[in-house]
C-alpha cells in the first residue's frame, strides 16, 4: 500500500499530515547530504517531524490503521518515538532493534520481546535506499520473528520498496517524496 489510495478519507489524511509536517518545519530546502552518502535538494527531518506532538499522534494515528494484532518493531533511534507512539494508540507491544548488538549490559541487539513465530511490523521515519528497515527485518528474522511489513512515514522512492520486495518484505508508506513535494 502506498499513499496514493483513491478513497476521500485517505487523501484528507494525507494532506493533514503533508500539512503537519510543514508546519513542523521538517521539510527543507536546499543541499543536503544524506546517510547513504548520496545528496538531495531536499531533506524530510525527521526529529523535527517526530517531537511535534501533531505529527506524532497524527502518525501513530495512521500506523495504528494498519499494523493489525502486530508486534511492532522500531528501528534505533529515529523510529522510538514512532514505535512509542503506535504502541500506545494501538495497545500492541513493541521492541526495539539497534543497528548493532550493545558492548555492554546484556548485549541485545533487540531490546523487548516476542515469541518465535509472531508477526512483527517494522515501523520506520524515512526510506530512501531500505538498507536499515532491511537490517532491522533481518535481525528480527534472524532471531525467530515472521516479518512481512515495513511501514514508513515517507518513502523517498529511491530504491527501498524494491531492495525490500527482493528480501519478501513489503514497504508501505504514510507518504511518498512525489506527494510531499508535489505543490512545491
């Protein structure tokens, strides 16, 4: 599922949350560089999205509608608050992945639990190449989870859907960067 739905009710809530996060200053302008190594003319903040108290509810509000009887999985860092959020809308457990096992105290990768076999949603801010939701289905994976879905504030439609398709995962997204920056 994209955000590009035909029903009335799905395209109000994408312009309130296109609305959200403008208001919330989180879409910039201008020449950034991204984690991947990669530059961009624009930039989605996602820390800026994510301690704006609208953006968040409006966000857990929208994961909520889709992640089912799930667990729900974060990835470290920029996604806890998103998690935390949906968790608590939803009534679902959660945990978290770290993008490496801890050095100290009990070395979890995956803080939280579930049991071997549950079906777990991984729920991200931003997909741009899907090389760290793919790091978090994995691990998840690895250690017994049943993990099918991704879901992701904005898709930056750089290639994650695809690298994501190819490891039986599916990417759905809140927004895409093409609906985000539409009216530019």
């Amino acid at each position: 599922m994209s955000d590009a739905g035909d029903d009335t009710g799905e395209a109000a809530a994408n312009a309130e949350l296109i609305d959200a996060l403008r208001a919330a200053d989180a879409v910039l302008f201008g020449e950034f560089e991204l984690s991947h190594g990669g530059t961009s003319d624009y930039y989605v903040d996602k820390y800026r999205f994510e301690t704006d108290p609208a953006c968040l509810r409006l966000i857990a509000d929208a994961y909520a509608d889709r992640v089912g009887d799930a667990t729900l999985a974060g990835v470290a860092l920029g996604a806890v608050p998103l998690v935390a959020a949906t968790a608590v809308e939803t009534g679902s457990p959660y945990v978290i992945v770290r993008k490496a096992a801890k050095e100290y105290g009990t070395g979890n990768r995956i803080e939280g639990e579930f049991e071997a076999g549950e079906e777990v949603v991984v729920l991200e801010d931003i997909a741009t190449t899907g090389q760290s939701a793919l790091d978090a289905v994995e691990a998840l994976r690895e250690a017994g989870a049943t993990v099918n879905r991704v879901l992701v504030v904005v898709d930056r439609e750089e290639g994650a859907r695809d690298l994501l398709a190819d490891h039986d995962a599916e990417l759905e997204s809140l927004l895409t960067a093409s609906r985000l920056l539409a009216d530019r």
